[in-house]
C-alpha cells in the first residue's frame, strides 16, 4: 500500500476532531459571527431564569407565537406557548402527524449557579451594610469574591405588588461585591482546603456604609439602606420574606480573543442552549411531528420544584395540546411520550490545556470542533445517568450530517474524577427516547464562562434539523 493510499484509508477510517474553523466559506463565517452577536444581546439581557422566559417569550410573540390559552382548538403549522410561573416555558409548532405519534423535544434549563440573598438578609457590621447569603448551584465559592455583582429579582407584597429590581446592569448604576481577606493577613486562609477557601457563610454582599444623618438610634447604616429602598421601591425590611433576589455577575458577555472566536459570558451553562433551541423553533412552518421546545428551571440544584422538569407542569401543557388538538384518549399522554424523541439541550465541559489531567483527551470535548453528544452523564459507575440507546444516537447522527451540522462525541471528564446530570433522565422516565447534545464550555459554572462561536452555530443548525425532520 502506498503513502497516499494509507493516508486516505486513515482519513475514511479515523474519527478525528477537526477544527471547525478551517474551510468555512465567507457566508458561512459571516452567519456565525451574526449569530454570535444576537446571542449575545440575548445573554446580556437575560441574567436570570426569569429573564429568560422573558426576553424568550418576547422573541416567541415576535414571530407568530401565541399564548396556547388564547386558542380553542389547534391544528398543523399553529405556533404556542405557555409560561410556568414566569420561571419556564414551553412553545410547540403543532405537526403534521398525531400528537400520540410522538413529539420531536429539545430542552434546555434556564437557570445557572449564582449568589441568592436569605430571606433576612439585611445587617450592619463596623458600621458596613451587609447582606447575608445563600448560593445557588454547583460553584467554587472562591471565584465569586471581588468581583462586580448585580442585583436582580422580584420582592412581592401581601397585598400581590410586585416589584421588579435590577441594580448593577446599566453603566451609571452602582455594583456590589463580596469582599475577600487580603494576602498579607490570609495566612490562616490559605491554609485551608481550596473547596473551604471562602466557606458559604462568609459570602455576604457589601451593600453601603453611609449611616442616616442622626445620633438617635442605633444600625444607622441599615437604616440609611432601608431608606434608600424604600424611598424607591416602597419596601420594608419584612418584605425580603416574600422576595427572590439574585446576585449575578455584572460584566456583559463579550466576545474573546484576538480573533473574535469564543464568547465569554456568564451564565453560558445552559442559556446557550436555551438560545440555540429558541432560534432553532423560529422557522419551523409545520413539521412531520410536532416540535417543542422547553426552557425549565431549578436543573442545577435537582431538577425539582414546580418550575422544575420533575414538576407535571410539563405533562399539563403537552395534554393541552392533545386536547386543541382533538386526542382525547385516557393513555393519550402515555402513549405521545412513549413514541416521543428528545434532545437534552445541556452544555459539557471543554477540554482546558491549564487543567488536562481532568480531561480524557479521547472523550472529551473541544472548543471549536462542534456540538457535543454526550451518550450518558452521571458519576462514577453511571451513577444517576440516562444512556441513549445506541439506535438514537445513530439516529441524532444522521440528522446533524443532513445538515451538516459538526458534532464529536464526549463525556465529562475522566471516569472517577467527578460527573454531572442533566435533564435526560427527567424526559427518560417519561418513556421519552433522549440523547445529551449540548455546546462544549470552558470554565462552566463560573461567573465567566467561555464557548466557540463556531459551536454555538452548529448547535442552532442541528437541533432545528432534529425539530424539523
């Protein structure tokens, strides 16, 4: 056999990672840079779960989506949704075939690791405002110090106002930070365990130090803050109870490196699926099966909740369906998630040459080589993992190189080195066939993560191609 035979055999044989960058034709790069941008508007305006369904919901009414309560009776090409508690959301485009022929689904969690306030947040210490702490998620406490931080979330009042705050985003807003133990006198904390560096309880928000201007009483600087509040917002130290206010960072998202080829951003685990998923509903007219697409919550501590993919909330919108749609049947239900196909939208960890002995270099993924496929997660021995039969996963192939939409096949980390989970199994238990594609990220669950443009792109590519086909 010749060289150039050998070489041509390894080229049809091997499965090798190539870099997606290489070869793309002008029109090709323009669209992922394109893309790149108005995902990334998405992300700087959509910091928390809520904002997601928000800014998603706002994208669905733009192009032709209604509120499934405003439609009696539903038929192919008909385009809804439904918003869970202003936390999730679920828009479908009803097909061609019977919804009990089983639904095409790709979903995605809208909630990421952050910093959330208790329910009795506020004190004074040294004549600081403080605000004590509860975090969020899988994260290295120690990342999230002296950073800038800001503040989002919903305080509601007994008598049902709502009060909407974001502090932080907007250029002439202030920040917040969590203060760290400087080097010179650290000696003690850096003797410490890197997990237990900055412990839970020693995350607590700096948040002012003007006292109120009288010597009468006592916590002048909590005084000073809650007056501040409630000159704007109307609020009392009580109303915290009722309240859900996170601290996220407040650096916008922004594109990386001399050449512009990742995004860095926070919140990338998962509102990168949550996007690609989205766009990748926009164009779909009127699919063979019907397409939905899920953005849930609460994925990073459990997946349970009302707004959780545990929650029957999800089960409630897809019998609504089968009703508007004429199925009636008591096994309806059962029967449509039996036949059902589903794509877990959730990002895997990129391979980090700071770090390779985390890494498996055989089975990991890599920035810039395409969306990751992840045939199961979990820990250890497959612990708490949903695997996708090999038959699905052939299948997911074929429709990515229909559209030629790059992918390599990966699983988190080294075996024993730790894991993770994803929604899979949440959809699996549900009878519902489902494979882990998601987009390769660097640094995930920390306040700045980073992707590939390039995979961003194919991941947009390839879930539309599996919605519609």
């Amino acid at each position: 056999m010749s060289k150039t035979d050998a070489k041509e055999l390894k080229e049809k044989l091997f499965n090798t990672k190539k870099n997606g960058w290489e070869h793309l034709s002008d029109e090709e790069l323009k669209n992922i840079f394109q893309f790149a941008d108005e995902y990334m508007y998405y992300l700087n305006n959509s910091k928390t779960e809520k904002e997601i369904v928000k800014s998603s919901k706002e994208i669905l009414l733009k192009n032709g989506f209604i509120d499934i309560s405003e439609r009696e009776n539903l038929k192919p090409g008909d385009k809804v949704f439904f918003v869970n508690k202003d936390r999730a959301l679920y828009s479908a485009v009803i097909g061609e075939d019977n919804l009990e022929e089983g639904l095409k689904i790709v979903a995605a969690h809208a909630d990421s690791p952050r910093i959330d306030l208790k329910q009795n947040p506020l004190y004074e210490d040294s004549e600081l405002g403080m605000l004590k702490t509860h975090y969020y998620g899988g994260l290295k406490k120690y990342q999230w110090t002296n950073i800038p931080l800001s503040m989002h979330g919903t305080i509601v009042k007994p008598d049902g106002e709502k009060i909407t705050i974001c502090i932080g985003e907007k250029e002439e807003d202030p920040i917040f930070t969590i203060s760290d133990l400087l080097p010179h006198l650290a000696g003690a904390q850096m003797d410490r365990k890197l997990k237990e560096g900055v412990q839970g309880e020693e995350l607590n928000i700096l948040a002012g130090s003007i006292p109120y201007d009288t010597e009468e009483v006592t916590e002048r600087v909590k005084l000073n803050i809650l007056k501040l509040l409630n000159d704007k917002y109307g609020i009392k130290e009580i109303d915290f109870t009722s309240s859900e206010i996170e601290f996220v960072p407040a650096f916008k998202a922004k594109s990386l490196g001399f050449d512009y080829s990742m995004v860095a951003g926070y919140g990338q685990d998962d509102k990168v699926c949550c996007y690609t998923a989205l766009r990748a509903m926009l164009n779909i007219d009127k699919p063979r099966k019907t397409a939905v697409c899920v953005l849930i919550d609460k994925e990073e501590i459990g997946f349970e909740g009302v707004t959780g993919m545990y929650s029957r909330m999800f089960e409630i919108f897809i019998h609504e369906l089968l009703e508007k749609t004429g199925n009636t049947s008591v096994s309806g239900l059962d029967k449509t998630f039996s036949n059902s196909k589903a794509i877990s939208a959730d990002v895997d960890g990129a391979y980090d040459p700071n770090f390779a002995y985390a890494f498996e270099k055989n089975n990991t993924s890599y920035l810039g080589k395409g969306m990751a496929i992840v045939k199961y997660t979990g820990a250890r021995g497959k612990s708490g993992a949903s695997e996708a039969p090999a038959e699905f996963v052939a299948e997911i192939r074929r429709i990515f190189d229909k559209a030629n939409a790059k992918y390599q096949s990966c699983e988190l980390g080294r075996v024993d080195k730790g894991g993770g989970g994803t929604i899979a199994l949440t959809l699996a238990n549900r009878g519902i066939e489902v494979l882990d594609v998601g987009v390769p990220v660097m640094g995930m669950h920390s306040p700045y993560e980073i992707t590939s443009k390039f995979d961003i792109y194919q991941a947009y590519k390839g879930y539309h191609e599996f919605l519609k086909s």
